[in-house]
C-alpha cells in the first residue's frame, strides 16, 4: 500500500510540480511491478542517469532498459511494492519491497539457483518536464547475493570458515607490512612488501591545508614519501590514520615499487616535472634493460613488477630542488630515474633519498654497502653516481634509502665509495 506524503514545496525558478513528481514516480513504479520494461523506460528523458548503488550507473534510454531487464529477467515471479513515499517538489523517494525466486535468466553472471529472495530498497527519483532525469536507487546488495547463494548465511558454519580465512589473512598481511618505526623527530618508516620487507614508506609530520580538516586525532597529519607497492596499500593508510591522517604523498620517483600504493590512498600525488610522464604511464619501464639482470632477475622481475604496481598515478602538481616540504629541502638526485628526488632537512643533517643509492642486491635480496642503483633499472647510470657524489657533498648525518637499512657513522667517505665503485 502507498502512502504518498508531499513535503511543503520551496521556492524555485518556475515552480515545480510536486503533484507532477509524485504522479510520474507512481507510473514509473507501477510499471516495474507489471513487469513492463518497455512503459518505465518511456518515462526517462535520454541520457538520464540511473545510479544504482554497488550495482550499475548507466544512462537512459538502453542503460536503464539493459538494467531493469537485468533484474526482472532473473526472477519470473517478481513481486514488487511500494510501501510508501515521499515527495518534495522534483524528488520522490520511493521504499520498496521484493520479492521472486532465481528461476529465470542468469543475474550479473550467476546461473539462477531457484532461491527465495526478499528484500527492501529505497530510490530517489528526481522528475524534471515530466520526466525521470536520475534515479539513485539503494537496495539490501548483500542480503541478496546471500538468499540467492552467492555468499553463505549469516552466521553460518561456511561463513565462520570464510571470515576465519580473511581475519588469517589480514593478520599475515599486518606481520608482513612490520610496524611504523621512528626515524628522527616528526619522521617515521613502515617497512613491508615482498621480498623480505625491503620497501620502505616514510611519514613526515606536516600541516593540513586551510580549510582541511582531514582525518585522526590531531590538527595536523602526516606527508607520505613514496607509496611502496600495491599490496602496502592498506598498511600505509593505516598508519596515516594513526598518525594523524594522510596529507598527501610525495613520490620520489614513479617505479613501480615506489608509485604502487599511491592510487589507492585517496590522497594528491606530488612528483618532480621530470618524472610525471612516467607516473602517470609506464613506471619507467621504457629505459630498463632488463637483459642486463642475471638469468633468475630477467625471469622474476616482469612479473614482480607487474605484481608491485598499482597502476599509473594522477599526479595533482610538482616539486622541484629547493622547494619547501614539511620542514624538508627537494633535492633533485637523478640519473636512477630523471626526476628521482630526495628530502634533506638541514637542522638535523637528515636525508631521505629513496634510490639514489641502494643498500640491497635487487637479484638476491642481501644486504650490503650501499652502491650505484642497478643498471637494469637506471635511466642513465653515471648521472647517477654524480647524484651520489652531490648527496656525500651535504654531509648528511644520515641517509636513508628507499629499500632497506640507512647510512649513519661517516655518511660522506661510504658514499663517494659507493660512487666510485664501478
């Protein structure tokens, strides 16, 4: 039964017709319930938008036909009600219930299994001209892929078993991304990603934007410098929130163990002018020569790559040497990838520099002193020794990679050894 309710009318540039809304979203639903596809799409304007949640956004007219098709086509005896609704000038918001059996043709892609289904919903049509211009429809989604087989009932013994398998995961996932560790004052490191925990992820203590309130406890929230790979990504934001929330990331460079996480953080991305083509493309695949990597790296590193990569980036701006980050100095430091940059804070002689040089064999996975970049992944390997040199030059009282363990003691010395080693 309906119960048709019209909220007072507001003023508006050529008035609308509340009696109008609430005489097209009766038809329109009227018609969905005689099963005729045909009359309810006669009643969207083209190229009106049908926006129904976690299932489908598609326009009129074949949009809405492809998606009403959709949900009566799988269920021969669908009994659709209106309980009641509300209209307030050009919206009316519709609560339904439903009820059929899967006995019909399949529905986004599950073969019909003869279940019951029952469910309640909620659309928000919006009727402009006598015509439905938007629907925004919310429905019970996993109540009805549980009735029709999809997922297994609530509180069941398969569902116990599938939830113990995810908290399993999850918890593998947490002891394998480590714990956020302190580097200096305002700066902190999540290790994690495969192999062995060699990717590293910086935070840095930074000021929100006016009129962004963000996230977490405190005023301010943290700056994240390089992403790690995809499988980092909850990790990171995890931390960001404990640290206050995630301000926006920095990439040093756009690899694709470096940009992984990044499109899954939710926050702007920033690089430096030379390395936004690639994070926004390739990852700077087109200079490797992976053909320069031992028998075992040439096998293993295309599908590591494709594995740590996210995707490209949208980069939201640039920074460049000498600009001011969170209390840090850009330091331009390429040849590994052109627009690799480091972050130097003076007062404390901190350098975090990502891949100007590596403390890792990239083919084994040990541990060593810290060298030139691997000249598989290097886009133009002496400029990267002279990036080391220039780093050495600053004397940094610690330097800190973008894989694995830092450079502390006599920083300078290891560093134009490292730039000499051929």
């Amino acid at each position: 039964m309906t119960d048709v309710q019209q909220a007072p009318q507001t003023a508006h540039e050529g008035e609308i017709d509340a009696e109008e809304t609430a005489r097209v979203a009766a038809a329109y639903f009227d018609a969905i319930a005689r099963h005729d596809v045909e009359a309810a799409v006669a009643m969207w304007k083209p190229g009106g938008r049908e926006n129904a949640r976690s299932q489908v956004d598609t326009t009129a007219p074949d949009g809405v036909r492809q998606f009403l098709s959709g949900i009566i086509s799988p269920f021969p005896d669908l009994d659709f009600r209106v309980v009641e609704t509300t209209v307030q000038d050009d919206r009316a918001a519709v609560r339904y219930e439903v009820r059929g059996t899967f006995t019909g043709a399949p529905f986004q892609g599950v073969e019909p299994t003869g279940a019951p289904i029952q469910l309640e919903g909620v659309d928000v049509v919006i009727v402009r001209d006598g015509l439905i211009v938007e629907n925004n429809a919310f429905a019970d989604a996993m109540s009805l892929v549980r009735q029709i087989g999809l997922m297994p009932p609530d509180g069941s013994k398969a569902e116990l078993r599938m939830k113990g398998a995810f908290n399993a995961k999850t918890k593998a996932t947490r002891r394998f991304a480590g714990g956020v560790e302190t580097v200096a004052d305002g700066v902190w490191l999540l290790r994690g990603g495969f192999p062995m925990k060699t990717m590293n992820v910086y935070f840095v203590q930074d000021t929100r934007p006016a009129g962004d309130s963000g996230s977490g406890t405190g005023g301010d929230g943290v700056l994240v410098f390089d992403a790690g790979i995809k499988a980092m990504t909850n990790a990171i934001a995890a931390a960001g929130a404990e640290l206050g929330g995630i301000t926006r990331v920095v990439l040093s460079h756009g690899h694709a163990d470096h940009r992984g996480a990044a499109p899954g953080l939710g926050a702007p991305v920033f690089c430096h002018p030379d390395e936004k083509a690639d994070a926004e493309g390739d990852a700077g695949e087109h200079y490797f020569h992976l053909d320069r990597l031992n028998p075992i790296g040439k096998l293993l590193m295309p599908r590591l790559l494709r594995h740590w990569d996210g995707g490209p980036v949208q980069i939201a701006g640039t920074v460049e040497e000498g600009d001011d980050i969170a209390g840090f100095k850009v330091i331009h430091l390429p040849g590994h990838a052109p627009g690799l940059i480091g972050l130097w804070r003076e007062s404390d002689r901190l350098g975090l520099v990502s891949d100007c040089f590596y403390t890792l064999d990239p083919q084994t996975g040990r541990k060593g002193a810290p060298r030139v970049p691997h000249a598989a992944f290097n886009q133009d390997t002496e400029q990267a020794r002279a990036s080391i040199r220039k780093l050495a030059e600053m004397e940094p009282a610690s330097a800190w990679p973008g894989h694995t363990d830092p450079l502390r003691g006599d920083v300078k010395r290891r560093l134009l050894n490292a730039a000499a080693t051929t």
